[in-house]
C-alpha cells in the first residue's frame, strides 16, 4: 500500500495549475497561458478543441499557424513566421514542429542566444514523452544460470515527464522480452514501472539512474523435475507479479533536435529480489525520441 502511494504521488508531482493572460489579437481576445517568458514569449491555448500557438516579441503578438491548401498540403507558415521574429540569430527552423515541446525548444534557444543570462523556462504542469527502442544482451542475474550465459533482449520503452527542455525526474512503462537460447533455455516477457533521476543533466548528454518498482513477468524455462524418481526436462511456464526495486544506470547522447543514443547497465542489484550468484552483464543500445 505503501509504494502504491508513492507512486501516485510521483505520478502527480508533474500537474501544477496554470496562469492565463488576455490578449487581443486582431481585435479578437484570448486566453493565453505564458509557457515562456524571453526575448520571445511563447503563448498557447486549447481555443476551440484546437491547440492554437502564439509568439509575442515586444508588443507584437502573431499567431503560429499551419493551414492547408487546397491539395491538402501543410504549408507550414509558422517557420517563416519564426524566421522573420529571429533575424538576430540563424537559428533553423526545418525540424521545428508545431507542437509545444519543439516549439519550446527553438524558443529557448533563441531566447538563450539573445541573452546569455536567459534561463530557459517553461511553465510547469506539462507532460512530455519520449519513446525508446532497445535491443542488447542480458545474463538474467536474478535467474538460476549455472554457465552464466547471456540471451538477446530487446524492447520499448515510453517515458513520461514534466515538460521541459532538461528534465531531472521522469517515470517510465518499459515492456521487454528476452529470447531463449539453446545454452541458456530461458525466455522473459517484462512489464515494468520504474523511476529515473539525472545526475548529470547537460543539452549534449545525460546521466541517470533508473528504479523499475514494479513488475509483471511471463517466464518459460526448461527445467530439470523428478517424476517416479526419474529426472526429466520439461519446459515449465509461469507468471507473476513482483514490486523488486531493481537498479541501474544508463546515458542518453542527444545526436539530433529530436532524438537520442541510449545506452543502459541494468539489473545491477535488486532490494526484494536475489541475485543468484552472476554480476549483470544486462546491457542495452536503443533510440529514444520525443514525442
């Protein structure tokens, strides 16, 4: 009941109310919530069932937009738009997406070229994802493994935090699935919820390390069994639930505006499991990106 509670909690850390500012527009009013405030502000609102985004540089206010022409075509005006709100700087707009963590990311940096005193801020109670894929080996430290040999696994992973552009805390849903072989006859389906924390929280790389708090386990295993006093192998299948605690660590390498080079060390040790006897060599290679 205990981690229960504190994974709600965690889970709600990210939720804050938000502020909101009337502007007029073109003679119509809105209701704009200030999600940065720099050399631009960037503004934004739900109007309509619609996300509707706005950049104000002095007292100008304009309205990013992204209409479609009668081929259906995007045309993507809000890159020009930024690119005539930025002369200063050549700062590009080709990936830039109409959303807010991308529209965040251009914003901040500009706004951190302009001055380099600028903090880069955002306003709190947005959630943003990011979604790995992974591949790598693992010698399932807390399985029985007499010869010690590693299996492939491979897996995705969604992460969820709060919105902005170096994030210290996250939460994670990781589903994995390590492949039998036939030096070591055992396979894992994983569902697992865990926690991150960056140590090291920089625009180039981060460093962090993770807790899975909770698991759901599909195992097939070849085991030896007696039955009258023979012993045979038999696969035996089995699914269960484990709150274990396992820990482990990992870097993320940003390699472009939106994505990044992941490499973890997992399974190092565990609080409520036991390590049967072989030091982790669970290691993974993936591509993480926002979402």
């Amino acid at each position: 009941m205990k981690t229960t509670s504190a994974i709600i909690i965690l889970c709600f850390f990210v939720f804050f109310s938000n502020a909101q500012t009337t502007y007029t527009i073109q003679g119509v009013p809105y209701d704009l919530q200030t999600e940065i405030n720099g050399t631009i502000d960037l503004l934004w609102n739900i109007i309509d069932n619609e996300y509707r985004y706005f950049a104000k540089k002095g007292d100008s206010i304009v309205e990013l937009t992204n209409t479609r022409d009668t081929t259906k075509t995007y045309q993507e005006e809000y890159k020009s738009i930024l690119n005539n709100l930025t002369p200063e700087r050549d700062i590009p707009t080709d990936a830039v997406k109409l959303t807010l963590p991308s529209l965040r990311n251009f914003v901040n940096d500009y706004n951190a070229a302009m001055n380099p005193n600028y903090m880069e801020n955002s306003k709190k109670g947005m959630v943003q994802g990011r979604l790995l894929l992974f591949g790598g080996i693992t010698n399932s430290p807390f399985v029985n493994n007499i010869e010690n040999k590693s299996n492939p696994i491979f897996g995705g992973e969604i992460e969820v935090f709060e919105a902005n552009n170096l994030p210290r805390h996250s939460l994670y849903l990781q589903l994995s699935h390590r492949l039998s072989s036939d030096d070591f006859q055992y396979s894992e389906t994983q569902l697992g919820l865990g926690y991150r924390f960056r140590f090291i929280n920089a625009k180039k790389v981060n460093i962090y390390a993770n807790v899975t708090a909770a698991t759901y386990n599909f195992t097939k295993q070849m085991r030896t069994v007696i039955i009258d006093d023979v012993a045979t192998e038999r696969e035996v299948k089995d699914n269960f639930f484990e709150v274990p605690f396992i820990f482990g660590i990992g870097a993320d390498f940003k390699v472009s505006s939106n994505g990044f080079i992941t490499v973890s060390y997992d399974e190092l040790f565990a609080l409520t499991i036991d390590n049967e006897g072989n030091f982790s060599t669970h290691i993974t290679v993936g591509y993480k990106f926002n979402l």
